[in-house]
C-alpha cells in the first residue's frame, strides 16, 4: 500500500478543470493505474484533496495498492511537483498494529443517514460528531478524549475530532448527469479496538463517495 502527494499546477487548463470537478479528477487519476482503454479496477486507489494550498499549488493525497506512474496522465502541465512514494506498509508497520494504538487522523466523508432509499448529508455538529462515533465501531477504533475547542459543558466531550470544510462537492458525470456529494473533514485522534476491522479501513476507505474524493482515512502516529 502506498501513499503519494502530488501538486497541481493551476496555469495548467486540464488541472483547474479537474480541481473544480472531483468526478473528472478521480477519472484524470485513474489513468496512473489503468490504461484508458480499460476500467481502472475497484479499489486500487483512494484520494482527497488536501484543504491546504502550498507553495508548489493544491496538493491531492493518493493511497494506492501500487505504485503509480505520473506519466501515464498524459497531460503536459498538469503536474507541478510529485512527492515520493511511501511505503505505508512498512511505514505504519501494518502487520503490527496492535490493539491501544493511538494515531493522529484525517478523514474527508460524507456524513449521512439513508431515508426512503435517499442519502441525506448530516448538516448539525452534534449528527457529524454522532455519525463518526458510529463509523469508528463500524471499523475497529475509539475517539478517546474531549474534542478540540469543546467547553466542559459540552454534551459530547468524549469526541476527540475537529470538524472543517463543510462542502458540496459537485461533479458531471460523462452522461451529463451532475453529482452532489455533501462533505466535511474530520481531524483528530483514534485508538484502534479492532486490528483487522482498523487495518481493513485503512485500505478501503470509509463512507460513501470514492470517486468524489472521500472516504481516504489517513492516518499518523499519534
């Protein structure tokens, strides 16, 4: 499992395009995997990008079953600067997470309920806090700790996250058909309960919305 960093670089016309479509971005992204002419297979990559804009542009974070290769994007420009590739593997030793690790963790999701065969987005803070608390059992960690910048006085200082970035993510399907995706980032930290549930989230993702750029648990120690 591997994680890269790349930079857009904003003179680039396809860049800015794929910037402001998260559909057409997962699709430009695809190609570092799969050949144009096949179906980039499920799950060979998860993707967000980065609320921070750095001196070499936007930066997207990659998680990938293998190594990809820039290149194949084809687009002169389109790249301002590629960080090398870790090995998250080795690096958050994965074969040895144990139950009681603690990491510091970033998660862009789509915080939701389904009612009458509809996904409705989560919009007050104390559903977002309720939703991730749930997806945290659901995929073997704890949010141990008060959240940051809760009073004492605060009915659910057990959430150890910041919620930002509150967004509609809006893209167009080659159809023509739009895509609306409502989004927050969830930074904070976790304790593992489960191995192989925590580990399985690590390398699939969490919610809905892939393609959109959601559901990348990153994570650090903590």
């Amino acid at each position: 499992m591997f994680l890269s960093r790349i930079y857009l670089d904003l003179r680039c016309r396809e860049a800015r395009r794929d910037l402001s479509d998260p559909y057409q971005l997962h699709s430009t992204l695809c190609r570092a995997f799969s050949p144009s002419e096949k179906k980039c297979p499920e799950g060979e990559f998860l993707w967000r990008l980065e609320p921070e804009v750095g001196p070499s542009g936007p930066a997207v974070l990659v998680q990938s079953r293998g190594k990809p290769d820039w290149a194949a994007v084809g687009v002169s420009g389109w790249l301002a600067k590629v960080d090398r590739a870790l090995d998250l593997t080795e690096r958050l030793k994965l074969d040895l997470i144990d139950i009681g690790q603690r990491f510091r963790f970033r998660l862009r999701a789509n915080p939701c309920v389904k009612r009458n065969g509809k996904r409705l987005g989560l919009l007050h803070l104390e559903e977002q806090e309720a939703w991730i608390e749930r997806q945290a059992l659901q995929h073997g960690f704890m949010l141990p700790g008060p959240a940051f910048g809760k009073s004492a006085e605060s009915a659910r200082q057990n959430v150890a996250v910041r919620i930002s970035h509150e967004q509609m993510l809006k893209g167009k399907r080659r159809s023509g058909d739009e895509i609306r995706v409502y989004s927050v980032i969830y930074d904070g930290f976790l304790k593992v309960t489960e191995t192989r549930k925590f580990v399985e989230s690590l390398q699939t993702g969490i919610g809905h919305g892939k393609t959109m750029g959601l559901g990348l648990l990153s994570v650090a120690p903590g």
